[in-house]
C-alpha cells in the first residue's frame, strides 16, 4: 500500500532533483540503485528508505527536513489523512 506522506516525499525529491537539473541516473548512482528503481519510485509504485533519504539530503546539501511535510501543518496533514499516512 502507498501512503501520501511517501508520495509527498517522493515529490519533494523529485523537485529538488528537477531544479538541480539532474537525471533519474544520476540519482540512481548516487544511491547505489539501478535507474529503474528511481523510475519506480517516482511512479510511484516503490519508495525512498530512510538510508536513501539521508544519501539524498548529503547528495543535494540539504536538510534531510525537507523531504517532508512542514512540520507547523503537521496536525492539519495527519487529520487530513486518516489511516492513510
């Protein structure tokens, strides 16, 4: 099963990655995965782990933060969400 807060990482991930100009290949060797596995993930049918996370957040110089939803929303993002975070 998907959850939302994966595809919303998944498309802060994907923005940093747009903006830095960079290719799903690139991605992938910086992660040590194949092409396809950052195809998938961005279609979302797979996901980062946290060990990927904190790669890309070294990779772009970033804080590993954000990645992830703003935490002042943070109560408005999970009742917004239900079950399916």
């Amino acid at each position: 099963m998907r959850y939302r807060i994966d595809q919303l990482i998944t498309s802060m991930v994907k923005k940093k990655r747009l903006a830095s100009k960079l290719t799903q290949a690139e991605i992938a060797r910086a992660l040590n995965v194949s092409s396809s596995f950052v195809r998938q993930v961005e279609t979302n049918r797979k996901h980062y782990s946290h060990r990927h996370l904190f790669v890309l957040s070294l990779y772009f110089k970033c804080n590993i933060n954000e990645f992830f939803p703003n935490l002042n929303n943070i109560n408005d993002f999970i009742s917004s969400q239900g079950n399916q975070i």
